[in-house]
C-alpha cells in the first residue's frame, strides 16, 4: 500500500513540475504582449481613448493647439509626412517608422482638436 501511495504522490508532483511550467510560460509570453505602445500627445492633452497596450495601438484626445502646431508636433516625432489628405474637414497625415506606419487625423470639434493616432505594424 505505501508502495502505491509513494506512486500517486510521484506522479503528483511531477503533474504540479509540469503545470508550473506551463504557467511560467504563459506568463513570460503575456509579460511580453503586454508593454506599452509609446505615442507622443502634445502638452495639456484631454484624452478621451487610450488603446496603447499592443498594436495596432490607438490614442485619442483634444488640445487647444491649433492644427499647424498638431502638424509640426507629429513632424518632429515622426519626421516627414509622407502623405496628406483632407476630406470632410478632417486631415490624415501619414508617417512611418522602421517597423510601424502611423497615421494622425485632425478634426475640428467645439473650438477644440480632436487628435486620433493610430500605431500599426507595417
């Protein structure tokens, strides 16, 4: 009898070594999915959306600045536009990085910018 008990707990303990390092890996892979995005916003930014934890990767948010002050922020974050459009008030810049392209809309609301900014894998 304590030949098979010696057994079930043998084979216990060797099911838990198992299970812990199924967890440990899942929690290394999931550590790893879960770093922040890092997308600039101008100073005395309200932002009303932050989906920054994996891409592609969203902020939102309104300021006071004007829209030439929005442009030349994202220009010195991101360098140059590549491209430009403007339809239904609203104007899409578009930038890219070694590894991700970005995309900045700018809209007019109240008096305010609304600011979109959108981090996505090339």
């Amino acid at each position: 009898m304590t030949k098979i008990n010696s057994l079930i707990k043998l084979i216990a303990c060797g099911g838990m070594i198992v299970c812990t390092n199924v967890l440990a890996q899942s929690n290394d892979i999931s550590l790893n999915n879960t770093s922040t995005i890092s997308i600039p916003i101008l100073e005395n930014a309200k932002v009303f959306a932050d989906f920054s934890d994996k891409l592609p990767a969203v902020i939102d948010y309104f300021t006071k600045a004007d829209e030439d002050s929005v442009i030349n922020f994202y220009q010195m974050a991101y360098g140059e536009v590549l491209s430009q459009e403007r339809k239904r008030g609203r104007l899409t810049l578009t930038f890219a990085d070694d590894t991700n392209n970005i995309r900045v809309v700018i809209s007019t609301q109240n008096k305010m910018r609304q600011v979109d900014v959108l981090v996505e894998k090339k």
